[in-house]
C-alpha cells in the first residue's frame, strides 16, 4: 500500500551534527510504502491488489488484472473511508450484476 500523510521530521542542525536538540518536528506529507502494521494510516492509502500474482502485469492487462482503490481518512476516519469504498463502489456493482455467486466461478473455470 502506498501511504501519503503527514510524517514528523526533525529539524536537523548544521550538516554532520545531526538533530537538533532544540528544534520542534514538523509535520509534512510524504509518500511511503507500507503493510500498514506499523504506521497507523491517517492521511490517504492508495491500494494495488492483483487478481492472480502467477499472471505478468502488461500495459494491455493492468486494467484487468489489477484493481486500484484509495481510502482517504480525511474525512471521517479509516472506518468512514471503508464504509465509503464500500457503499459506493463495490456494493453497487454486486447489485448490478445477473450472475450469482456459484455461475461465476463456473464461468472463470470454464475460461482460463
């Protein structure tokens, strides 16, 4: 998962001297990657799942074997930001489609 929010970074000192001891963190936006174990997610998650890791991701597949979501906690927090994804994305599309659950793996079976 790619991570961008706020980080604390100390202000350092001269070069070769290190941190300042004095000096207040300041807090400024960075992108990183992360499991998300250990960095609690307080700005915006962007997540890349791939369907199938056996399958090699082109420029002609990306957009069917990969699947890009974004959580923004920004706006109400990680759990607000779920129910958000939630709601609005995959809960219409399971609506909106005329296969059940069990024709559907039938169907990824019968095409590899």
């Amino acid at each position: 998962m790619f991570y961008y929010q706020d980080v604390e970074t100390p202000e350092t000192g001269p070069p070769g001297i290190g941190p300042n001891p004095h000096s207040t963190s300041n807090k400024k936006p960075k992108v990183f990657v992360t499991e998300g174990i250990d960095v609690a997610l307080t700005g915006i998650c962007i997540i890349f799942i791939r369907s199938s890791p056996s399958k090699d991701i082109t420029a002609e597949n990306i957009h069917r074997e990969v699947n890009f979501n974004m959580l923004d906690t920004a706006q109400g927090g990680l759990l607000k930001s779920v129910q958000n994804l939630l709601s609005e994305i995959f809960i219409p599309v399971l609506k909106t489609m005329n296969q059940g659950w069990s024709e559907i793996g039938d169907s990824q079976q019968r095409f590899p």
